[in-house]
C-alpha cells in the first residue's frame, strides 16, 4: 500500500503517530482543546459548526468517476485546479502545526475494507478518529488507501479559492483524498469516509447502507435504517442484542459487516433510565461534542442545547457491553426503516410488502431533525433516498436496485417503525413513547407479530398490527390518538401528497412499487 508522496511531509517533524487513546486525551487537555468530565470522556466545543456542512460538501469531477456520480446538489463538482490549489495552501498551513495521525481502516471484513490515514490539526479529532474507524484488523485489505487531511483552523477565502464558504469537504477518488477545512465537525471525517465507501462496495457488488445493525444469540440479525435523531443508535443498542455497529454497514454474498470501530450517539436528552448502553458507554475514551456542563464540576447536562440540539458522543464499540467484534455477521431476517414523523399521522409500526418496502426506501421519508445540519432549528419533513441520500455518490436506484435483490434472496420482513409524534404535529402532539417504541420494535424482530391482525390504512396503505406485546392498542392507531380526527385526515393527506409528489422524479419504476405508496380518492 502507498499514501500520496506529497503527504508524507506532514508525517515528518512534529508529528505524532498512532498515539494512544490516554496519550490524545492528555495532548487534548494540555492544549486546551476539551476538558475531561466527571466520567472521564473528554468534552469538546466544535465552535459555530455544530453539523454537517452539505452545501460545503464537493467531488472533485476528473476522469474516473465523470460518468459514475450521480452530480447535483448533494453531489457538487469541483474542478482539480481548484482542489489542487486548496491541496497546496493546507499542506502549508499544517506544516507548520503540531500534527496527529492515525491510520485504520474503514470496513470489518478484510476482503472489502478501506486502509485510510487520518492526518488531524486537532489532537482531539484524531481520537475521534481513532474511536470511531477500525483500529486492527486482520488480514489484508486488497484496496488502494484513503487519506484525509483534516485543518479546522484554516479557513478557505470563496472568491479566491472556489468554495461556497470558508469550510469544505472535497473528495478526490482518484488521488484518495479526503480535504477538509474551515471546520471544526468531526462528523465530517466520519461521513467522508461513508461517501467514499457508498462508491467503492457496490462496485464490488456489496450492498452499503445508512443503517444500525445488532444480532441475537441465535444468529438472528437485525438492520435499522434511519437519518440521524431517528433511533438507529438508540435502538440498537439493545441488552438483550448484541451490537454489531450503530450507523453504517455493508452486506456482502455472505452477510453484514460494521463498516466503523465506534459509535456516533446524538446525546440530548440522554438519561440512564431510557439509554443506560450508551449512558455508561460515555466514560474514559470517549468525546463528547458540544454537551454542556458545569464549569466547576464539570457535571454534564445532557438536557441542555445550549450549543446545538446536535450533541454527540463518540465512543469506541467496545464500550457496549457484549458488542460483536469484529463486526461481521450473517444475513438480516428483519429490517426496520425508521422515520420521525413530524407531522404524527404515520402509525407508529406497520408491516411493508416487498413493493412498499422498495416505495418507503426510495423515498426514506422523514423528518431532518434540529441540529444535524447549520440552519435547522426544528423539525422538517424531508425526503432521503435510502434514508441516507447526503452521502449517496451513485444514483439512488443502485442502491434501491440492490436492496431489492438482497430482500427477495434472504426472504427478509420489513416493518415501518415511527419514532416521531404521536396525537398531533410537531409542536401539538408529543414525541413517542420510547419505552413503546422498544416493544414494537422487540416484537417484530422476536416473531411476535406474525400471528396478529393488521388492518390496512385507508390512506397510506401501511399493514398496522391490532395489537402488540406491552403497547396499548390506541397508541398503535395514530388517528386514535389525535383529539380532531378531522385535522388528523386532513393530515394524512397532507403528507401523502408529499410522498406523491416525490416519487415523481423516480423514472423507470414498476407500477407495483408505485402503487405501493399513498393513495387518495380522485
């Protein structure tokens, strides 16, 4: 394996190698770039990025890939003159910076991972990536490396260098680079790498997925997919599962496997009593982003936004107890697609047919959630194909085509779980009951379901089961919980014509799946 040449001056002079999670922490702390907290997980502040930058996010458009990328808006073109002008002006910059680097993987299973270099500003970026990538791995990985170079202090001058702002993001797939700057997210590494691998498994036929994945002790293994604040890390995280990863995978001929080391937790609101995996997964080694605290205790607040709704934890997997490592397992017999509903007409757990299932996957419906990008501040209903269209480089139906075939070959039920609102919109009705949430999803994924009556919505035409182990039956009928049916109804519609008029950029679907979305009287 060799790095780009011109990257290895950044690996000479003062920079620190591979270091240890305790070695990072005490770098962090001495430069005053986090605290630690009474747990013992370093605290950090991200400065005004408190998200992802989407509109800062570029591919640079050479050769290689021109006529595979799916260009537009998530998608953006960049020129080489300019990603390589930017490439020369950071490489200056953190030449003369104290410089962390780490190198891992991305992808448990060796026959499809990625080597990556993670060349970090920060030395706390570097434990997050050191957290969050995989650290070891057996056997060798037959990809070309990816290195990403990370310069959070500097910030790029848009008339000058091309960009939409002072941040950045770019990808350039045939020099493998990541270049990122201008902001201080570590979630953009993460997501980077995420692009990247969203290109490079389905060319070699691996399905890759925006999803939680956990696995029970007989082997039953378990998919949940969903935009983040939708569950998939709280939900995964089941005791009596074991945790295989929270937030990306591939599925190969032979199974899933964790295409990450760590976990990525969105923590407001986080209590013991309802997340008490990821509660006590937030100790010595992990980061915090954004948490408020006490300035004398250093007691954290888990309740307060004061930075950002988006606040995280990033801890390594093996800080969840019985968690599968390495993160490889067979195939899936349920997959759950997650959606919090904002406007609380979408029952709270529906069975899909194969035709619905490749309807609500290409349209990955749900409500982007405050915090997780620069400018929302409430909840907003969206549509993400494959709940994951920010980091999709390939045309979705390349994704959806795959899921399709993967379905049909493993026989896999798929069920709708909505973890949004409940007796109203946002701001009338309340959020879901977690606790019920847990149940529905333990039932389906337990057979619990199989035996019980569904009736079918009139409007969406998603199966509701009557009844469901420790849920009471109202909870399961959303137009039971609303005090006004008829602006419940009225609603339903509004959303329906939402999905309708969505689906309408697919071309060259069946009929069947597009008769599997909402329908209203004519």
């Amino acid at each position: 394996m060799s790095y780009p040449l011109a990257l290895t001056s950044l690996l000479e002079g003062n920079a620190h190698i591979n270091l240890s999670t305790a070695e990072l922490i005490e770098h962090s702390v001495r430069k005053n770039e986090g605290v630690l907290t009474p747990t013992g997980a370093l605290s950090t502040k991200t400065g005004k990025y408190t998200g992802r930058s989407p509109k800062d996010k570029f591919i640079v458009q050479e050769p290689s890939v021109t006529n595979h990328i799916d260009w537009g808006k998530v998608n953006q073109p960049i020129s080489e003159d300019i990603f390589d002008k930017l490439y020369v002006k950071v490489l200056k910059y953190l030449k003369g910076k104290e410089r962390y680097v780490f190198n891992g993987f991305a992808g448990n299973d060796p026959r499809y991972s990625l080597p990556i270099r993670v060349i970090n500003e920060f030395a706390w970026h570097n434990l997050f990536a050191r957290q969050l990538f995989v650290r070891e791995q057996a056997g060798e990985s037959l990809h070309e490396p990816f290195t990403i170079v990370s310069a959070p202090g500097f910030k790029a001058n848009p008339e000058e260098d091309g960009t939409n702002s002072e941040a950045f993001i770019i990808v350039h797939f045939s020099r493998r680079i990541v270049l990122i700057g201008g902001t201080e997210y570590a979630g953009e590494m993460k997501k980077s790498i995420f692009s990247v691998m969203n290109y490079l498994l389905p060319m070699n036929d691996v399905f890759s997925m925006h999803c939680s994945a956990n696995v029970d002790n007989e082997g039953h293994v378990a998919l949940f997919f969903g935009l983040s604040g939708t569950g998939k890390t709280t939900l995964s995280a089941d005791p009596q599962r074991r945790l295989i990863g929270d937030d990306e995978h591939g599925w190969s001929k032979d199974g899933v496997f964790n295409i990450e080391g760590g976990c990525y937790a969105k923590c407001i609101q986080l209590s013991e009593e309802k997340e008490p995996q990821i509660w006590n997964a937030i100790r010595f080694g992990a980061v915090l982003e954004n948490v408020d605290f006490d300035p004398e205790t250093r007691k954290i607040d888990y309740d307060s936004n004061k930075y950002t709704e988006n606040t995280r934890a990033a801890y390594p997997i093996e800080h969840i107890p019985g968690a599968l490592s390495p993160g490889v397992a067979g195939h899936p017999n349920v997959i759950v697609f997650l959606t919090a509903d904002a406007f609380g007409v979408l029952p709270p757990i529906s069975k899909l047919t194969k035709e619905q299932a490749m309807y609500h996957f290409l349209s990955g419906y749900t409500s982007k959630l405050a915090g997780t990008e620069r400018g929302v501040t409430e909840p907003e209903a969206t549509f993400s194909t494959c709940f994951g269209a920010p980091f999709l480089p390939l045309a979705p139906q390349v994704y959806a085509e795959m899921l399709g075939k993967k379905m049909e070959e493993h026989q896999t039920d798929v069920y709708l779980v909505n973890t949004g609102w409940s007796g109203g919109p946002y701001g009338v009705g309340k959020r879901m009951n977690l606790p019920f949430t847990r149940a529905m999803v333990t039932a389906a994924l337990n057979g619990k379901l199989q035996d019980v009556d569904f009736v079918q919505d009139p409007i969406f035409g998603l199966h509701v089961p009557t009844q469901c182990p420790d849920v009471p039956s109202d909870v399961l009928q959303p137009r039971q919980t609303w005090n006004n049916v008829e602006e419940y109804d009225q609603k339903a519609k509004e959303l329906a014509q939402l999905f309708i008029t969505n689906f309408e950029k697919f071309k060259d679907i069946s009929v069947d799946i597009k008769k599997a979305g909402p329908q209203l009287p004519s």
